[in-house]
C-alpha cells in the first residue's frame, strides 16, 4: 500500500497518520529509517506516514512558508531513500499553495487523527548557527502541549508523542515541567521507543 505523504501531495482520509515532526536542519536524516520502522511494525499497512523535507537542500523547512514548491530545484522525492519510493501517494500537488500549508494541515490530522510525533535527535553538524538548534520543533511542541492542556482530561483527543536524544540545550528542568505538566506525554530517549509509542497510540484511534 502508497501510504507515504510528502510535500505537496495530497489524498483524501489519510488516516490514521503518523506526522514525523522534527528538526530538519543540522540534524541526521532520521525520517527514512523512521518510514520503515513504522511500515515493519504495522503489518496491516493501516498508518499513513507523514515525511517533512527540506524545500531546499540544507535549509530548514520553516523558513520558506510563501514559496512555492514547484519553484525549488530539489524535487522532495530525492529525499526519500530509492527503496521506499514506491510506497509515496502521488497526486492532487495544487491542493496547498505552499510548503507551510501542506505541513499544517497535516499536522492538525495527525494531532487529532492519528499521532504527531516530535523526534529530536542530536545535532549532527554546526551549519547556519545562526538559529538555535531545533528552535522551531521546540515551538511546536508547546503549542500542541498548550492545546492538549484546554482540553478536560477526559474529552483529551490530542495525540503526541515525543523522544528527545540526550541533551536538548534549549529546555532545562523548569522549562520540562512548564511544557509537559497536565499532558501525560512520556518523553522517550531513543527513536524506536518513540515510533513505538505512536503506533501504539494510533492502534487505538484505529479502534
């Protein structure tokens, strides 16, 4: 099954739908081995993946909300490893007129249809340091954690989850308490641990 999402593509009731939320610039290329991870475990092939890629080589995707894709030279497939090409959904590109909107909308059906999951793994190089690393994942996280706390407990339909790899230099021990409290979001310190956590997670919206 073609259950592989990436910019600007699009398919109606792509869910349940695990978004791959991240650091993109100065981090390992995380998402492939994630991808396959998630189509191994779940044997039904009944999760759509969401996959984020630059819009252009070695910057990050958060920078470029107004351009157009079709206005890069790297075509987002060339991201995605030759054997998991297959299994992209392809069609409906002229749905969202930029990067910014394709990666919101599916942002908000993983939340709230599947899981939206934030992986932060170690820096791998110093380029660009200009922007703290991971700055933009940290926002994100506090929004969805905001969000997750204006709901009661009990009405709660807000899916995340997320793992961090050693030391993530923008949080201390306040900043942890302040984001997380009220959530029950367990912070897992490897990637299997957090892609299993978010399957598990979409197994019962599944349900």
């Amino acid at each position: 099954m073609k259950n592989i999402i990436i910019p600007t593509n699009y398919r109606k009731d792509t869910i349940p739908l695990i978004f791959l939320g991240g650091p993109v610039r100065n981090a390992p290329d995380w998402r492939n081995y994630a991808a396959e991870f998630i189509r191994k475990i779940d044997v039904d092939k009944k999760i759509y993946i969401g996959f984020p890629t630059p819009t252009k080589k070695g910057e990050d995707e958060f920078n470029f909300e107004g351009i157009n894709l079709k206005d890069q030279k790297n075509n987002p497939i060339e991201y995605i490893k030759p054997e998991l090409r297959d299994y992209v959904i392809t069609g409906a590109e002229d749905k969202f007129p930029n990067y910014r909107s394709w990666k919101e909308y599916h942002e908000e059906t993983a939340a709230r249809a599947g899981v939206l999951l934030f992986w932060i793994p170690e820096e791998h190089k110093k380029e660009d340091t200009y922007r703290e690393y991971g700055i933009n994942t940290a926002d994100e996280i506090e929004y969805w954690t905001n969000e997750i706390r204006r709901q009661p407990i009990q009405h709660q339909k807000i899916r995340i989850s997320v793992g961090i790899e050693g030391t993530f230099k923008l949080w201390n021990e306040e900043d942890y308490d302040r984001i997380f409290r009220k959530t029950n979001i367990k912070i897992e310190k490897t990637l299997e641990d957090t892609l299993i956590d978010a399957i598990n997670k979409c197994r019962i919206y599944n349900k």
